[in-house]
C-alpha cells in the first residue's frame, strides 16, 4: 500500500513537470515524462482505468511531433480497444481518441485514413451536441489544417472560422484562439482575403507571445506563417530570416527528427535558392 500511495505522489510530480514542459513548449522533454507517466498510470490505476486511458490519449498525441509515429499509434490504439470495451464507439473518449489517431496520420502522409477518423470524430461530437464545446473547436481546426495541406483552402477557411466562433469568447482557452487565428493566416491568403490574412497574423503572434513568449512551438508555427507571407510578397531576405527564426526554436523544442523541423529545412533551402546563396 505504501508504495502505491508512493507512486501516486510521483505521478503528481511528473504531471507537474509534464505541464511545465508543455507551457515552455519543450516536447522532447514533455515526451520523456509522459512516457513515465504512462507506465505508473497502469500501475497503480490499472490497465482499463480512466487515467490510463487519458495518459496513453496524451502520450499518443504529443509523440507524433517529434515523428514517433508508431509509438503514437500503439498508445492510441491501446486507449481506443481499452475506451470501446468499457464504453463503446459513441463517447466523447472514442472520438477523441480518433482524432488523436487523425493527427498522427495526417502527420504520417496517411490521407485517407487521417481524413475518415476526422470526420467520424466530428460526428460523434455532433451526436453528442458539443458543437459549442472546446472538443469541436478542436477537430474544426485540425480538419482545416488537414484541408490545408490539400489546397482545399475555402473548406479550410470555414473550418477555422467555426473554431474561432467557439473559442472567441472564453479566457481559459486564448492561447487555442491564437493557435486558431495563426492557421487561417494561409488560407485567407490563397482565397485572396489578405486583409484578413494580415490581421490574423498580426494578432496571433502578439496573443501567442503575450500567453508563452517568443521561444514556444506555437510562436515557431506563426513565425512560418509570416515567413511565408514575406515569401509570397517576394521579400525573400525577410521570409529567410523568419524561416530561420522559426526553425531555430522548432528545433529546440520537437529536435531535428521531427516532420515540422524537417519542413522548414526545406523551405529555408527553397529561399536560399531564390536569392543565391
């Protein structure tokens, strides 16, 4: 019994930890202590417990930043065959949980799949009348984004915009509002609204440093925005210095293995070509 209530006192240590990592936006770090988390949950909760299945959620869906992909699906799958046995296929846990699973494959290259687990996970938040809910705005955005990656620009944009109107007006969620603004800065630009594009940039990058300052994840995504509205005004030096900028702290906070350091590798390669260096 002593050890348990042991391990219960770590297990509330590491989350502390864990959500200090988090808010710094050190993912590489985050990962180590949620990977510890992990295994204590299943200790001393057990293997069908709802902290179990929160944890491997959690494991799952910050692994596939720093491109553990088959760890982030073995943890997600593990929480999906756990959440279906105990509760079935329309919670809020089984929708999640394929959203999770969504992201990681949509990060994987995995279109049709990423794409079939979005949609099922929005329709049982619908089912489950949370179209006003943190949840929805949740899959809205991460569906944009993978519309975004499609050149379905307009479905995006409607998208984020639905996120927005759920986000816009609650405190405790600015920094997912700012994360929200930062997306649609691209898609307003490919449908030609750049005013928009330019005022969600601006107010962003303020938000996002105002709420976790200028060496988070979340600032290292809005700089890539922003350098790539240089790049497409054809001011190549500065799109370069903010390409930098931005992989600068990706590096530090996802290392140099990750999907989003990699891309920006390349898009600094593509700007050096353009003006000869």
């Amino acid at each position: 019994m002593a050890l348990i209530e042991e391990k219960k006192i770590e297990i509330v240590e590491l989350t502390e930890l864990r959500n200090r990592y988090m808010y710094e936006g050190k993912t590489l770090e985050e990962v180590e202590v949620l990977k510890k988390l992990a295994r204590l949950t299943e200790e001393v909760y057990g293997n069908e417990s709802d902290e179990n299945i929160k944890i491997l959620n959690e494991l799952g869906g910050t692994l596939k930043y720093v491109s553990a992909f088959d760890e982030a699906e073995n943890a997600l799958l593990k929480a999906k065959k756990i959440i279906e046995k105990c509760y079935g296929v329309e919670n809020t846990g089984y929708a999640t949980c394929n959203l999770n699973l969504a992201e990681v494959y949509r990060f994987m290259k995995k279109f049709d799949e990423a794409e079939k687990f979005y949609l099922d996970a929005m329709r049982i938040y619908e089912k489950n009348n949370l179209q006003n809910d943190y949840l929805y705005a949740g899959v809205c955005n991460n569906l944009g984004l993978f519309y975004q990656e499609h050149s379905r620009y307009v479905e995006a944009v409607e998208l984020h915009e639905k996120s927005l109107r759920i986000l816009e007006n609650s405190e405790k969620y600015r920094l997912q509002y700012a994360t929200t603004l930062s997306n649609l800065v691209i898609p307003y630009m490919k449908v030609g609204k750049n005013d928009l594009s330019e005022n969600c940039l601006k107010t962003s990058l303020e938000l996002i440093e105002k709420e976790v300052g200028k060496n988070h994840s979340l600032y290292s995504a809005s700089l890539n925005n922003l350098a790539i509205h240089y790049y497409n005004e054809k001011n190549f030096e500065k799109a370069l210095e903010l390409f930098e900028q931005s992989a600068e702290i990706c590096k530090k906070s996802f290392g140099e293995n990750s999907n989003n350091y990699r891309n920006l590798v390349s898009n600094i390669e593509i700007v050096k070509e353009r003006i000869g260096k």
